[in-house]
C-alpha cells in the first residue's frame, strides 16, 4: 500500500491579508459616514431652532412704575388726576366748611382728603410739565394740605379753637376746587364739558349752604 501523503496546509495569498484591513476600513468608514449624517441632520435641526428663536420679536421688561396699559396718553392721565382732585377737594371744602365733624363729632375726614389732596397734586406735577401745563396750583396744594393734616387731631377738633380756621381753608380748598375744575375744563375742550359752569355754581352753593348749617359749631 503506497505512503499517504500528508495534507498540505492551505496556502495563503499575500494578498489576503491586505484584503482584510481593506475590508475592515471600508465597514469603518461607513459607520463613520453614518454618524456624521446623523450629526449633520441634528445641527440643521439646531440651527432651525436657533434661527426661529432670533427672528422671535422681544418684548422689552417692563418697569415696575410704568402704566401696564402702555397705550395711556399724557392728555389721558392728566384727565384722570384731575377728576380725582377736584372731587378730594370737593370733599375737603366740605369737611372743612363743618369743622372736621360728623354730625357733631371730631373725625378724621379732613386729614384723610388733605393727605389724598397731597398726594394727586405732587403726581399731576411732573404729568403736567410734560404737557408744558401750569404747575404752579398742585405745587400749592403740596405745600398747603400738610398744614390740615396738623389741626385734623380729635383735641383740636374738640377743642373748638380752630373752628374759624377750619372755615378759612374751606375758603382755601374751593379756591384750589375751582381753579383745578377750570383746568380741567379747558382740558377737555368746552364741548367736551357743557356742564362744568353749572357742576361748579353746584357745589359752591351746596357748601355755602352747608356752612350756614354748621355755624352753630
């Protein structure tokens, strides 16, 4: 029986190795490819996002002593303050017209309005300017309603001392009443208030008559 021949080990060319790392490059760069899409589709996507943020407007922050209905005019707001300083001093020259008393009792009602009267008048001051108005008359309000709030305790009410002098700036306030109503009036234009003439001869005659009642106090 002839020899066996041994098997020989199967041959490998060159070549093949090279074919590997060849091969194992080319999945790697595929994967890397891959990845690199992947990233590139994520950063427009950013991008996109960025882009719609900055064409967003911005709203500026508010400041905390701004009006949040921003679409108030000067003319508007002066309006306003007016209208509420002529009706404080309307009840100041009241009050003060019946000695700082409620039915006969000492009460806190003319220290209130003048506190009230003070603090409308020094607002409308820096309103007005800006509107090159007259400032002058809610500056002498500022200086005057400190004074009643002086003689507005329930002693002094008491006391009667200052009866007369509660009278005198009765005097006082309607002087202030009507000034202010005149200018805002005139603010208004005079077809926007066909009644201020009248309003005003109203109140003056309804505290003229008050007064009278009150001069037993």
């Amino acid at each position: 029986m002839p020899p066996r021949i041994p098997k020989l080990p199967k041959l490998t060319t060159p070549l093949e190795p090279l074919r590997e790392i060849v091969r194992g490059g080319r999945e790697r760069l595929e994967k890397a490819s891959n990845n690199i899409h992947s990233i590139a589709e994520d950063l427009r996507g950013n991008t996109s996002t960025i882009q719609d943020t900055e064409k967003a407007p911005r709203t500026a922050p508010q400041s905390h002593t701004s009006s949040p209905t921003t679409g108030v005019s000067d003319k508007d707001t002066l309006l306003y303050q007016l209208s509420h300083l002529v009706a404080i001093l309307t009840q100041l020259e009241i009050h003060l017209s019946e000695g700082c008393k409620i039915m006969g009792v000492p009460c806190d009602c003319c220290g209130k309005h003048a506190l009230q009267a003070h603090t409308f008048a020094m607002e409308t001051i820096p309103i007005a300017a800006r509107m090159d108005k007259e400032t002058s008359i809610y500056q002498d309000i500022v200086d005057w309603a400190p004074g009643i709030e002086a003689i507005d305790t329930p002693e002094k009410v008491q006391s009667g001392d200052y009866n007369e002098t509660y009278r005198k700036e009765s005097g006082t306030a309607s002087k202030f009443r009507k000034k202010v109503q005149s200018m805002l009036g005139e603010l208004k234009g005079d077809k926007d208030c066909p009644g201020c003439d009248e309003l005003s001869e109203t109140i003056s005659s309804f505290i003229e008559k008050k007064k009278r009642e009150g001069g037993g106090n």
